[in-house]
C-alpha cells in the first residue's frame, strides 16, 4: 500500500497547531470612516503647548524680518497661517487662557511695531523728498551754475521698501483681519478676568 495518496485522492487540510500562522489570530481590519479634524485628536495640554511654541517662534521670526526687510513677505504668509491655527484651536477650546493672554500679547506688539516702522518709514520718505526739493529750489535761486545731480539712488524710495502701503498692508493685513473676526469688543470684561 502506497505511503502518500494519490494525487487525484481528496485530503482536507489541517488547522496549524501555531497561533501565530493561523489566520483567526489577525485582528480585523479597522475601517475609518473619516479623517478626524486635525486639532481633535491633540489634548488640551499638547496643543497649548504646540501654539504657544509657535507663537514665540514667530514673534522672533517678527523681529527678524524687523531687521532684515528681505525676510518681511515671508515672515507675512507664516503669520497668516499661525493666526489661523490659533483660531481653529482657540474654536476649538484647546488653548489655556494664559495662551490666548500670550497670543493676544504677541499680535498686539508685532501690530505696533509693524505700524511704528511703516510710519517712520513714510517720514523719512517724505523728510528725503522735501530736503531735496528745498535744496533743488535753493540752487536754482542762488543762480548755481550747477544742477542738481539726479540720480536713482536719490529719486527712488528707499532701498527696502517696494511701496508705502504695501510693506504695511504686508505685515498688518493677516492679524488686523483676525483681530476684526475674533475680538468684537477688545477689552476684558469682568468675565474674561
């Protein structure tokens, strides 16, 4: 008698004495049904932690840009995206007070200094224009021989401004939008205290 059956023989297949072959011992697949919000899944303190983080990050990116005007447009589009992801995690109630106390601090001062530097950028600008139309007007009555060089350097703004108002509206655009949309009435009251 042959040892192993036919090959046209029928045999039924033996369940693996290991549990790790089998194939009942793999959990089910999970289904997601949708993606949770991306703030949802973070807790309270983790999230604080993450925008108060980012908040200081972009308050010396501020002061950067302050410093090298080069860096002004960039630093403007990642301050627009902070201030947006601190209004999806203030909505969504996983800011501490004291972060939020933080934020405010933090836009209010780059809003000031953002609109002191444009202001006495304006004035110099224009102090730059009158001082050389005075002297222009002065050479020509003194009867000088000479005119006025004109030169690029002299009848164009100044080197690190592209225009007024759009430096301003640059920096104060993403902040002053939030600010409008957030803060209705921007004094504390004897709830908020």
């Amino acid at each position: 008698m042959p040892r192993f059956p036919s090959s046209n023989a029928r045999t039924r297949t033996q369940p693996s004495s290991s549990s790790s072959l089998s194939l009942s011992a793999l959990p089910p697949p999970r289904k997601r049904l949708g993606a949770p919000a991306p703030y949802e899944r973070s807790s309270l303190s983790s999230m604080d932690q993450v925008i108060r983080a980012e908040v200081l990050a972009s308050q010396q990116a501020f002061l950067q840009a302050v410093a090298d005007k080069r860096q002004g447009a960039a630093f403007a589009v990642r301050w627009d995206a902070t201030l947006r992801r601190i209004t999806e995690a203030a909505e969504a109630c996983l800011l501490s007070h004291d972060t939020i106390r933080l934020c405010t601090s933090i836009a209010a001062s780059v809003s000031i200094v953002a609109s002191s530097i444009s202001e006495w950028e304006c004035a110099a600008e224009a102090t730059t224009r009158r001082v050389r139309d005075d002297t222009r007007t002065y050479l020509q009555h003194a009867g000088s021989s000479l005119a006025a060089p004109q030169s690029a350097a002299v009848d164009s703004p100044l080197p690190f401004r592209s225009s007024p108002s759009q430096s301003n509206d640059i920096l104060l655009a993403p902040y002053r939008r939030w600010f409008l949309d957030h803060f209705a009435f921007p004094y504390l009251t004897a709830a908020d205290k």
